[in-house]
C-alpha cells in the first residue's frame, strides 16, 4: 500500500512539474477557445458527422445544375404558377425550316401518365426540304464537346394512320448540323424512343431539334438529352464536374431537398417525397418556391444514390405538415403564410414519413423497399437521420404536428435520429420556442439556421462553448457568413474551429446554399457558382473543403496555444480515428502574420513530415466565373517538432496534417 502510494505520489509530482515546465514555456496563453478556467482533461470525443453539405434546389442547384438534363421545359409542364410569363411551351420554339408547313399545340386529352398531363402534338401539313418540328435551347443553350455521346430518349405516339420518320439533331445557332440520328415513330401508343447523338464539334450554344419528315400527326412528351458521361455514368445522373467537386468533399452527411422548398409555398407546394420517385415520367413537376420550375428529376431516389456513391449519410428533410410561413410572399405582401395540413390528414401524413423509412431501409421484399428495388437499389440505403421542418414558425399548429409525426417516427423507429427545428434565426422567439418543443421531447438534434455578417462569426465563436450538453444537440443545417470574399471564408473558418471545439453537442453542419447558377440566383451568398461549362468555387468552399477533408471524431485542448486575448487567431486539433492521423487547424483573420504554439508532445511516433494546405489572400479577394483562381489553396510538406510555432500568414486558414506511424499515442 506505502509503496504504491508513493508511486502514485510521485507520479502527481511528476504531472505538477511537468505541468509548470508547461506554463514556464508559455506564460501567457491559454487552450485555444476555453475560458481561464483549469481543464482537467486534455480532450473529447466529436461527433464524426461534423461536416457535411446542403442541397437545395434554389439558384437553378438542380434543373440547369447538377441534375445533367440538358433539355428545359422536358415534359411541356411549365406553367404561369412557376412564373407569369411561362407557359407549356416556353423554351421550345416551333419549327418549320425552308418551305414546311403544319401547327404545334399542346394536348392534355390522352398523356403518358396522369401526373405529367401536357404534351406537344405536332401536325406536319407539308414537309417541304426538312420537315415540321420544334427546338429546345436547353437551359441558356446546350453546350456540347467534340466526340462525346449524348444520350436521347423521349415518349411518341403516332397519331395518324402511318408511322412518322423524325430526325433528332443538335444544331448551332446557325443550324450547322453537329449531331444527328434517325428514330421511326410507329406506334399508336406511348412508348419511349431512344437514341445516341455523338458530337462532330464542340459548341457552347447549340439546341436540340426535332423535326418529323413524314406528313401526319404526332405527340411527343418527356423529351430528354442527357450526356453519357454523368457522374459514375448513371442514368437520369448528375452533371460530372459539378457533382466530381461535392464527391472531393467528402461531405460525411448531404442534407436535401432544402431549405424553403421543403416545406414550400402553400400546402400544396410542400415537397413531398414520393413525387420524386419512379419513372421520370411519373413524377409529379411543380413550382419551386424560389421562382422556377422543379422536375422532380433529381428526386430522392438520385439524392440517396449520389449519397451513398460518394460515401455521405443522407440527411433527407421532411416537411412538419405545415408549409413556409413566408408562403404567398408574406415577407412582402399579405401573402396565405405558413399553412398547417388538416388533421383529419395527418394519419395519411405520418405514414408517408413512416414510408420513407422503410422505402430507405426496409426489405426488397416490403411494399417500400420493392418500389426501391424496382429503382435499380435492392440493397437498403441505410438512412439514419430524419429531419422534420424547415426552420417553421413554430406555432401551436406546427407543435401538435411535429409532436405527432416525431412520435410516430420514434415508436416504429427508434434506430433514426429525429431532428427538429428552431426556426431561422440564431435567437429570438421562434428560436426559444423550437428548443423549448425540442427540449420537451427529447429530440435528439435540433436544426439552427443563421446567416450573418463575419463579424458575428467573429464575435460568437464560443456560442456553443456554454450549451447545455444534455438538452439535444445541434445541427447547424444552414449559416454563411453574408459574401464570398476571402475574409468571410476566414471568419467562418474561424467559427468552424469553435465547432470543431463543440464538436460533442454540436454533432453536423452544413454551410449554405450550395450551388448557385450565373443569372439565376435567389440567393447572393453561396458556394460555387456555375454556369453551363464554367464553375467558380468560393473562398467559402475551399474553406469548406478544407474542413470536410480533415474531420476528426476526438478533439484535443492542450495542443495549440494561443494569448486568448487576440480574438484574431483561433485553431483546434483533432484526431481522425480511422487513419490515426493528428490534424491541427489555424485561422488568422488580421491583417498581419502572427504565430500560435504547438505542443505535440500528447503524440508519439509521428511523422516529422506533415501535409499542408494553406488558403490565404487579401481579405478583399474573390473568386468569379472569369477568374476563377484569385483565391487557392495552396498544398505542401512541412516538418512538425514536438514544439513548434506556427507562423499563420495573414488572413489565412492552415490545415497541417500529421501522420502517426503506430496508433498508439
Ligand atoms: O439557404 C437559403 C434559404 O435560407 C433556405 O431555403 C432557407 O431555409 C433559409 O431561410
């Protein structure tokens, strides 16, 4: 007993001395982020979902971004609800080259499915030199590139007695023919046409033209032009190079569809999911909330699907029953605001959240799981996490239905994580109210929204450090600071380090929005902005990336150092368990280079030679379609020692990453 009380002795003495040979190395500094209070321990466990991504169709992010259709207006089902000038036929133009003659109208009498009710009836009188038909400009045009295939398909039915020869082409906009092919059309029923373009050129404007060479009578419908080089090649796929840069991400959760347009303009317009899935033709269009159109072609099937193709758990959120509270423009008029769906509706309501769970999860042989199956997915898609609303005023009305949806969902499955809402501010009354309902309920995660100017990042990077770690815990499901300069990167950068800091009550989060279109942008703050062939990524996901590449699941607080004094300088260090690799992070938003202090000696057996990544510029730098380089990250080898400083350049956010040889440390 003496004997090992002296051990133990002199082992504390040993721990106060070392203790103090620490604080003589670094008089005036305390862990990074923590108040001056004395930490016992060195560390915790983080949520190893910290980062992820969120989708919305918002900025034309899906019809016109990463969905790869080419062609706008496929299915004839536009219509004055998206927009006041748009119509069936908006962005087709009738066609009659060099001396043909005939009509075009558009039908609902016999469609190719109920839910997809208009389509083109072309009527070819005279066929003259090229025949009667229409053109589709694509979304701003069709950009092709010499060699590749584009694949077309749309739905015909002959109308007259004899079958109708149609010549598919992709022209310029001198009608210079770039690719062609040849279908028949010759049955008296709807039935899907199909056929391979390959390009002789490449072309930024092209349009699709079809043209019937045979005298008679037509219908056509859900006309398609997708390129074969999707991401992974998929059908009905996602544009590659905008769907390659989310996959470099390595997001660890998508979150999808939205935003606003989940719980949409009016009950009518709330996302409903099994709108979105079967075949392409069965899916129900609508407006989308932001001012355009939805196809429902990047539906939930393609979400789960590019989720689980770049390895992120899918983070689907489900309306609360009750649509946006700004529905009808009420930010600006009188608009209808949120709407809650009848009660005697709710049953119905609650088994199709219950039948998004088992068409995710459920058996190939269950009646969910077969229409998944029957998709092309026997295999389970193994979703966890649910979400319920969309940052709603929380009501009563939305109380009593959050309430019943939660409870359902708990009961039949307790395995997914529920998470609620807190409406879309930082604070104020919907805020208290959503985490008081949270609270009340014991829901697991809560959804926190707040967009802001940098300088509350900067002023709040310990917002997290005080929440009480037994009430739920937070999803930050959407914040941004307000711009894409280098500086509003670094301020979130800086935030993101108290995340990290936070990282066991704060457990996902997602900047956003995500993709944003040159010209169709609702939204002026976002992550990489596109146009048909260019991308521009932000300071802002290059911040994002930089986090997402390099998450870790332990954090440690006595590895950086910092004079707590300078609110400049923030940093944090984690550990990824899979790969063992120690990751430190350093954010300077001055001005001026200044230095923060290692202490490594936690570790044993790294490597000296360490992988970084430095992003740093001027302050006021941004990045744009026509210069897409201002602002980089720039990639390294640096040696790390036990105990080192780290000059953090000016307005700059460092990754070092440190390999451990043995994962003993
Ligand atoms: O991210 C853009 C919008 O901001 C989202 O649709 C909404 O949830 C939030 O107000």
């Amino acid at each position: 007993m003496e004997k090992n009380r002296n051990i133990s002795q002199s082992k504390k003495y040993k721990y106060m001395r070392l203790c103090l040979l620490y604080f003589l190395i670094f008089p005036t500094i305390i862990s990074v982020g923590q108040s001056q209070t004395k930490k016992t321990e060195t560390g915790k466990k983080i949520s190893p979902y910290l980062f992820g991504l969120f989708f919305e169709d918002i900025n034309y992010a899906a019809d016109g971004g990463l969905y790869a259709e080419l062609i706008q207006n496929r299915s004839f089902e536009y219509s004055p609800t998206d927009r006041t000038d748009w119509h069936s036929l908006s962005f087709w133009e009738y066609t009659t080259p060099r001396y043909s003659y005939g009509s075009l109208n558009v039908e609902t009498s016999t469609p190719v499915h109920p839910n997809n009710p208009h389509y083109a009836v072309l009527n070819i009188e005279h066929v003259g030199e090229a025949g009667v038909g229409v053109k589709n400009h694509g979304f701003e045009n069709i950009v092709i590139k010499q060699g590749d295939k584009y694949s077309f398909s749309m739905f015909a039915r002959q109308l007259s007695s004899s079958p109708i020869a149609v010549t598919i082409s992709l022209q310029t906009p001198k009608g210079k023919v770039v690719a062609e092919s040849k279908i028949n059309v010759n049955t008296k029923d709807w039935n899907k046409y199909t056929a391979s373009l390959t390009a002789s050129a490449s072309n930024d404007s092209t349009s699709l033209v079809i043209l019937a060479t045979t005298k008679g009578k037509i219908a056509l419908d859900v006309v398609s032009l997708f390129p074969e080089k999707t991401f992974l090649n998929r059908q009905n796929g996602l544009r590659a190079d905008l769907a390659q840069l989310l996959a470099d991400m390595k997001p660890s959760f998508i979150r999808f569809p939205g935003g606003c347009l989940t719980h949409g303009d009016g009950l009518g317009n709330m996302y409903r999911w099994k709108n979105t899935v079967g075949p392409i033709e069965q899916r129900v269009e609508q407006k989308n909330i932001w001012g355009y159109h939805q196809t429902a072609g990047l539906g939930y099937y393609e979400y789960f699907q590019f989720c689980e193709d770049i390895g992120a758990k899918p983070l689907p959120v489900l309306p609360a029953a009750v649509s946006c509270q700004n529905s009808g423009g009420t930010w600006r008029i009188g608009g209808t605001g949120q709407k809650a769906l009848p009660m005697d509706e709710m049953q119905e309501y609650i088994q199709e959240v219950l039948d998004l769970i088992e068409w995710a999860n459920g058996p190939a042989t269950s009646t969910w799981g077969a229409k998944r199956a029957a998709a092309g997915h026997p295999q389970p898609f193994n979703l966890e996490f649910v979400g319920i609303g969309n940052e709603d005023k929380i009501t009563p009305e939305f109380e009593a239905r959050f309430k019943m949806i939660y409870d359902a969902v708990r009961a039949k499955h307790p395995e997914i994580t529920i998470i609620g809402t807190s409406g879309p501010f930082s604070d104020g009354e919907d805020f208290d109210k959503g985490w008081t309902v949270a609270s009340n309920s014991n829901v697991p995660m809560i959804d926190e929204h707040y967009y802001k100017e940098p300088k509350w990042f900067l002023s709040n990077l310990n917002r997290y450090d005080a929440y009480d770690r037994k009430k739920p815990g937070v999803y930050l499901g959407e914040y941004a600071s307000w711009g894409n300069k280098l500086y509003n990167a670094i301020a979130e950068a800086a935030y993101m380090t108290g995340l990290e800091r936070n990282g066991d009550i704060v457990r996902m989060a997602s900047y956003a929005p995500l993709l944003a279109k040159k010209n169709h942008t609702q939204w002026n703050t976002d992550m990489i902005f596109f146009d048909n062939s260019k991308i521009s990524l932000t300071p802002n996901y290059h911040v994002q990336k930089m986090f997402t590449t390099n998450q870790g699941d332990y954090y440690y607080d006595n590895v950086i150092a910092q004079n707590v004094k300078d609110t400049t300088l923030a940093a944090s260090c984690v550990k990824d368990s899979k790969t063992g690799d120690i990751i430190l992070k350093f954010v300077n938003n001055s001005n001026v280079a200044k230095s923060m202090k290692v202490n490594l000696s936690t570790f044993k057996n790294y490597m000296s030679s360490a992988a970084q990544i430095v992003l740093s510029g001027n302050a006021n730098a941004e990045n744009t379609l026509e210069h897409p380089q201002n602002i980089v990250p720039v990639y390294s080898t640096v040696n790390v020692n036990k105990v080192f400083d780290y000059p953090a350049p000016a307005m700059s956010l460092t990754v070092i990453r440190i390999k451990i040889l043995s994962k003993k440390i």
